[in-house]
C-alpha cells in the first residue's frame, strides 16, 4: 500500500513514518518473513509486538523496557507476550 501512495503522491515524505521497515527495506532475515505461517494464530497483542519487532527492530534484540516505551504498553503485558512469542518459536 505504502508504495502504490509514494508512486501516485509525491509530496508524501516517508522518511519519518514510524510504520515503514527499517531503512526502508523489508529483508530476507526479516522476522516476520520468517514467521508468516505463525502471525494468523497470534493475538492482537502478540501481532502488534510482532509487527514492532519486525519494523521498528529489524535485526535488532531491544530491551522488554525499550519495547515497552515503544509501544507505549504496560511492561507485564510486553513481558507475556515475548513469553508467548518465544513459546510459539517465534524466536529461533
């Protein structure tokens, strides 16, 4: 969706958007490439941390605490829920 806006809208400015890949590329290590078979089984919570992880931190291992800031969630909820991810083998 993103690109078919940036094609018909030039005077769209993506640089700042905080829902675009990381540098603007979505990689073959990508965790959510990685997982696609898992994410229609996740919660909504689940997806949206899953959702940040693969944008926000690609390739990244942040902190429950940066997560947390991010996501602007209660630090217990963000904690079950990588609990949950890891139990899912979402992290490999």
């Amino acid at each position: 969706m993103c690109s078919a806006i940036r094609d018909k809208l030039a005077y769209i400015k993506c640089d700042d958007c905080e829902y675009r890949f990381k540098y603007s590329k979505l990689k073959k290590g990508n965790i959510l490439v990685k997982n696609i078979r898992i994410l229609p089984k996740l919660s909504n919570t689940q997806r949206g941390i899953a959702c940040l992880l693969g944008t926000v931190y690609d390739g990244e291992s942040p902190s429950i605490s940066e997560i947390t800031e991010k996501a602007k969630m209660n630090f217990n909820t963000v904690k079950n829920v990588i609990e949950g991810l890891k139990e899912q083998g979402f992290f490999k």
